[in-house]
C-alpha cells in the first residue's frame, strides 16, 4: 500500500502539473478580458454596458495571441531562471564536496543508496533552521539548507531533513510548486498592472464624465463604464481566488509523504521528530517572499493566509511518524541560542528597513558600496 500510495501520489501530481498549466493560460485569458474591458469603460465613459462589452469582446479577439505569446515568454523565463531569482532572493549558492564535506557527503549517500541522480546543493545564509528543493528537471534540480541548520542540527537529523527534500524532488513536488509559484506571480503582475491603470485613469474621471454627459450617438446608454468597472474588478478578483485555489489544490499529504520518505531513506523516524522539533517555529527566512516559505520544510507564517496553507502543523506531522512509523516525540526542543541569533538577525533586519525610510540621503562620496555582487558557483561534476 505504501509503494501505490507513493507511485499515485507521483503520477497524480504529473496530472496536476499539466492542468496547472492549462489552467494558468486561462486564468490569462480571463485577466485580459479584464483589462480590455476596463480600458474600453474608460475611453467610453458615457457608452452603455452592451457597447462597451461589444468593444472589448473584440479586443480580446484582437488580442488573445498577445496574451498567449506573453505567457509563452513568461514559462520560458520561469523554466530558466526561476533558480537564479530564488538564489538572488536567498542568497544561495551552490557549494562542493571541499566547502561543505559533511553536508555533501550526507546527501550523496542517500543518492547512492537509492540510485538517484544527486541534486545540486546550495547553503544560504541565515540564522533561521529551515531546508527547501527546486527544480524543474534534472539539470536544475537543487536543495538548500540554511547555514545555521548545518551547524545546530546532528548528523542524522541533518541527514533527514536532506532525505525529506530529496523525496520531494522523486515525488515532483518541486515541479508543481514552481508551475503555481508562476501561475500566481503572472496572476499578481497583471493584477496589480490593471489596477495601477485604472488609478491613474481614475484621475481623469470627472473631467471626463461631465464632458460626455452632452455627447449623444448609438452608444448612449449612461452607467455603463461603472458598471463596467465593476465586472472587471470582479474578473480580476476571482483570478486571484482561483490563483489560491490552485496552491489549495496541492495535496497537504505531499509533507507527510516527504516525511515518510525521509524516514524510508534513512530508517531513522527519531532524526526526523527531532529535526522538526528544533526548526519548529525557527524557519522563519527574512526577506524571502511567501512563495519560497511555501517551499520550505516548515513554513512558520501564521495570519489570514495561513486559511489557505499547505503545510500541516509540526504536530501533526510528528503525530504521525510517532504513529506509522515507529518513532519517539521528545517535545518541544529549547534551543536558546537559535532563538537568540533569529532575534537579533530579525531586529538587525527592522533597524536596516528603518534607516532606510527615515534616513537623509547619504552623500556620493560617503563610502563605496558595501554590497558585493553575488557570484555564482561553477559545476563541480
């Protein structure tokens, strides 16, 4: 049962990864649409609502290549580069056998041991514990630990957390997260493109509207752009819930299946209760966006979004190693230490966006950048 389990889970997200696809072209469509109805409800502000829709069911026929080709684009941007800006965000970078012996070496064992082609691994700097996979085929494949989760986590806790993302990259999770990671930043960009359109417009409205209140013609009809508007704003508002609804729509079992991968691997389910006690509450990446915390091994955000999370709690998730798999919970594990550097890191963090927004700009001739340039690690295999 547990192998079916695996192979259905396997194929089932293949089978949602191609519907995300074909779902995000419509979500596009349905975005446009929005977007040409609400430039027509601006130029014709005394029009009726049936000439409006009139005028932008034939732009959108005019237009929906464009809309396709850029989504095109966009796949293809995202297929490339989606590390490189996940890396530019985290400030991970890849790291060999040399710079990282202990971590290297327990992740190609769990390869060796099951036969898979070893992913790249990065380290990211931070004082937070957390563990995330990426990738979209096998080039790209990677996993990246924070630094401090290789200094305060054992070797065989280490090595389960390695073996968790490394479940998730046999089991295509990493594929589904980015196609919905791009599905919603296409959603927000073209979004947030209409809605700043329509307020700029919006500026121009009264001066407009009192001047077409005189003119006369076939498309007189009064209220229309309002109403217009509206359908729009609607259109774009349900983009964005289905947007949601896509990341919803990832199975909340792919943690507890990584889970049990992790611990198939390593025939350890103790590693894999304390190592999800200790990052418990302390994964919290400063600077990364939610896309990327979704990603993660434990997403500690917590709020309105969190109604729509696809992370179980840690108890649950201990709850049921303790139950299928054997293992021992210790409770909830005080590490003082992490709790004090995440602290710091998070108030270093407060202070530098403060500085930033009340601070005078500095002189040219201050200092020079303090910044450097990140830079990329070469292949090492």
């Amino acid at each position: 049962m547990a192998a079916y389990g695996l192979h259905t889970h396997i194929r089932g997200n293949k089978a949602r990864s191609l519907f995300l696809l074909i779902g995000l072209f419509f979500l596009v469509y349905v975005l446009t649409f929005a977007f040409v109805l609400a430039f027509e409800a601006f130029t014709n502000q005394d029009a009726s609502l049936n000439w409006i829709l009139t005028l932008a069911i034939a732009d959108f026929k005019n237009l929906w290549w464009v809309a396709t080709l850029a989504t095109f684009i966009w796949i293809v941007i995202a297929y490339g580069f989606h590390q490189s800006m996940i890396d530019s965000i985290t400030g991970g970078h890849e790291v060999t056998r040399q710079q990282e012996p202990k971590l290297y070496n327990l992740l190609e064992n769990l390869c060796i041991s099951r036969g898979i082609p070893m992913p790249k691994l990065k380290v990211m700097p931070s004082s937070a514990l957390n563990a995330f996979s990426t990738g979209l085929n096998q080039k790209q494949y990677s996993i990246t630990v924070t630094s401090d989760l290789a200094k305060r986590l054992k070797d065989d806790e280490i090595e389960a957390v390695l073996a968790h993302e490394l479940t998730h990259i046999r089991n295509g999770d990493v594929q589904l997260m980015v196609i919905a990671t791009v599905i919603a930043g296409i959603v927000s960009f073209f979004g947030e493109l209409l809605f700043r359109g329509m307020f700029r417009t919006n500026s121009s409205w009264s001066t407009r509207s009192s001047r077409g209140s005189s003119s006369g013609g076939s498309r007189k009809g009064g209220g229309g752009a309002i109403i217009a508007i509206l359908i729009a704003v609607a259109l774009v508002a349900i983009a964005w819930l289905l947007s949601i609804v896509v990341k919803m729509s990832l199975s909340r079992s792919r943690e507890y299946l990584a889970d049990a991968g992790s611990v198939e691997l390593t025939k350890n389910p103790d590693a894999m209760i304390r190592a999800l006690r200790k990052i418990e509450g302390r994964g919290e990446l400063e600077g990364s966006t939610s896309s990327i915390m979704e990603m993660c091994l434990d997403n500690p955000r917590s709020g309105f979004v969190d109604l729509f999370a696809t992370h179980p709690s840690i108890d649950a998730r201990v709850d049921a190693l303790i139950r299928f798999a054997g293992g021992k919970d210790p409770g909830p594990i005080d590490m003082p230490e992490v709790d004090k550097a995440i602290a710091q890191e998070a108030a270093a963090g407060e202070d530098s966006e403060t500085q930033e927004t009340t601070s005078e700009p500095a002189p040219s001739s201050s200092g020079p950048w303090t910044q450097p340039m990140p830079k990329a690690n070469p292949w090492d295999r």
